[in-house]
C-alpha cells in the first residue's frame, strides 16, 4: 500500500476520531449505530437517551414559559428573549434523533469511503492531489475549530451572565436576586436558594448537549463531504489520463479495460456515496434552513433590541454561530455539485476520439450521468449550495425588519 493512500486513510481516521470528540459527550458512536433497530442502539446508547429526555424536559419548561407569557402579558422583547433558546432546543433534538434512526447508513457511508480509499491504492497521488486534500483538510478542521470557539464562548457566556447580573444587582440594592441563563418554567420556584443549583445546572446541561446535538453530526457531513470532494477530484484526474498519449489504442490490452472499468466502479460509488448523504440529512436539512432562518432572525433582533451587555454578548454568539454552521454545510454541498459536475469534462477531455467504440460508450455514459449532479437537498425542496444560503440571510433580513417595525410600533 502506498505511503500515500496511507496518508488519506489516516487523515480520514483522524477526522472521524475528531467527529467522534463532539458525539461521544452527548452519548452517540458511530460503531454504535449499526445495531439492527432503532431501540437497541437507544439501548446501548443509554447516555443519549438520557441526554435526550434531559433536553426534552428543558423543552416542555421552556415552552410553559412561553405559554404562561403570552397569558400573563410579557413584553414582545421578552417573548422573542426565548425564542432562540427554544429553536435550538427543538434543532437539536430532532437532528440527534435523525442521526440515530439512519444510524446503518451513517456506517454505511463511512464504510463506503473507506471503500474508495482502498480502491484508490494502487494509483500514486501527484503532487497536486495532496496538496488538494490538504487544503481539503485545512477546510475541514476551520470549520470544526471555528464553530468551536464560538460554542467555547457562548455557552460559559449564558452561564456567566445570570452571575455577572445577580453580582451587579447585591451591589447596587444589596440584596440577593438570583435569576437563571435561560427562560424555563419549573413546577418549583427556582429562584429559591434550595431549588436555584438544581434549575441552574439543569439548564447548562440541556444547553451543552443541544450545541453538540446540533454540531456533531454535522461535523461528520463535513468530514465525509471533504474526501467526497477529493475522491471526485482524484476520479477527474484519472478520467482524464484514462488514455494515453501517444499508444495506438488498438495495442491496449485488457488491463487498460479493466482501469476504466475501476474508474466507472468508483464513480457509482462515488454516487452512492452522496445518496447516503442526501437520505440521512434531507430531513434534518430542512428543519436547518428553516431554523437557521429563524435562529439569525430572532437572534440579531435580541442583539438590536437589548440594552444590557451581558445579555447581547451570549445572543451575538448565537447569532455568530447561525451564520457559521449553515454557512459550511452550503459551503460543502455547492463543493460537491461543482466537482461531481466536473466528471463530465474529464470525459470529454480524455482523448475519448482515438479510443474504439465500446470504450466511447462508456464514456458517454460516464459524461451524461455527471451533467448531473450529486447534491444535498433539504428534502428535495432546495439544494444546499450558496444560493440557499443567500436566500436563508434573505429571508432572515426581511422578518427582522418585520419584527422591528412591530417592535416599534
């Protein structure tokens, strides 16, 4: 095996040991999910079921929150203070929940890839392959680090921020207010000193393990997105040179057949590999484009509207964190529809016109598939590419303007 192929293979590992990094605290590994039903993964999986119930809970308080809101009268500013925090709840929970009913196809897909790299072992990767996929990985690991920082930031901020405030207010009254992160109705009263630990460490949980339920598949679409990408690109090259120069070609032996055989074999792959991707994400997709609409909307009018700093920093990483996320799973899925386009310029670039007639066939089958191209979709409504991430910020902008007309009035 080549030190090359050695190389993709180890870099393939060292980012799924990175994705498992972001799973494994909320309760979720990828060996995991290939157990028969959907109970008997919960079954193992017994610390996401737990997370799972646990955020389940900080749902149901935050929607009685909300209910007893608009009952009671709270201020618009108040109302739309939680919205965020409820939308990301519901963003996770679903998505965690998608990720572990196609759990076999998660395996399947990464086995897949690991497939490609094995049948990939026999051509040595030029210079230029290499420093594609590493520049492939440098993309890979500024989107994870990125999200990271940001996550490292906002989260200990909505934590900081009820102390910071309950510190700011015994300084100025004297007396001790204690208020929460987040806006949850318990059937207790958590302002009490005795009940307080209990609501604040319940909601610190919820909030960490909807961040990762959110991030950690994703992370893994990244990954398997980024050696699609180069998978396609090695497959180009290879399309490309499928012919040799200057070889009469009715000299070519059956060894020649047999590439262009590998080549189409790995193309299919290739394409399966990116169905599996569409199946196991569509859903989840959807629910993003529509939340991440939501989720910038709301949290750039919670930015513009509150007054107190403390609360405007931890909002602004909610809202730095919306862009990002939704930007890099555009950003992946417009990779894919450009190189898996580009297939079919490689089969027309390939000498295919000093080639005999059964090869051209395959060819022109290989061209005209590719004029298709693989693609992500948010369950066939749109495709993920940067046009659904402008019209996501479209979208956002105009209901902000409509929630800050109505504000104003």
């Amino acid at each position: 095996m080549s030190r090359e192929r050695n190389c993709e293979t180890d870099l393939f590992d060292e980012a799924i040991r990175k994705v498992q990094a972001y799973l494994k605290p909320i309760g979720l590994q990828i060996d995991y999910l290939s157990r028969r039903t959907i109970w008997k993964r919960l079954r193992v999986m017994w610390l996401f079921s737990i997370n799972t119930l646990w955020i389940i809970t900080s749902i149901c308080s935050q929607m009685a929150w909300l209910i007893q809101g608009v009952v009671t009268g709270k201020s618009f500013i108040q109302l739309t203070n939680l919205a965020p925090c409820l939308v990301f709840c519901l963003q996770s929970n679903i998505h965690s929940l998608y990720f572990v009913k196609h759990g076999r196809k998660v395996c399947d897909l990464v086995q897949a890839i690991r497939t490609l790299q094995s049948m990939t072992a026999e051509n040595k990767l030029k210079e230029v392959d290499i420093q594609f996929l590493k520049s492939q990985m440098k993309m890979f690991y500024f989107a994870v680090n990125s999200l990271t920082i940001i996550i490292a930031i906002g989260v200990p901020a909505f934590g900081i921020s009820p102390l910071i405030t309950i510190a700011v207010n015994y300084y100025s009254t004297g007396e001790i207010e204690l208020v929460l992160p987040f806006l949850l109705l318990y059937p207790f009263d958590a302002t009490d000193i005795r009940f307080w630990p209990i609501a604040y460490i319940h909601q610190m949980w919820a909030a960490v393990f909807a961040v990762l339920g959110v991030l950690g598949p994703y992370f893994l679409c990244y990954a398997c997105s980024a050696f699609i990408v180069f998978q396609f690109h090695v497959l180009q090259n290879n399309l490309e040179n499928v012919i040799p120069i200057n070889v009469n070609v009715q000299l070519m032996d059956e060894d020649f057949k047999k590439n262009l055989l590998k080549i189409i074999d790995r193309h299919r792959i290739l394409i399966e590999c990116v169905d599996l991707m569409e199946f196991i994400y569509t859903e989840s997709i959807l629910l993003n484009v529509v939340m991440s609409t939501l989720l910038i909307c709301l949290t750039g009018f919670n930015v513009m509207t509150i007054k107190d700093f403390t609360l405007v920093v931890p909002f602004l990483e909610f809202l730095m964190m919306g862009f990002a996320q939704i930007y890099f799973l555009c950003y992946y899925g417009d990779m894919i529809m450009i190189y898996s386009m580009k297939v079919s310029d490689a089969a027309y670039n390939c000498q295919w016109y000093r080639a005999e007639k059964s090869i051209v066939k395959y060819l022109m089958i290989i061209s005209t598939r590719a004029r298709k191209p693989c693609k992500m979709t948010a369950l066939r409504f749109s495709d993920v590419n940067f046009k659904t991430f402008t019209k996501i910020l479209s979208s956002s902008w105009s209901y902000f303007a409509l929630l800050t007309s109505l504000y104003r009035e």
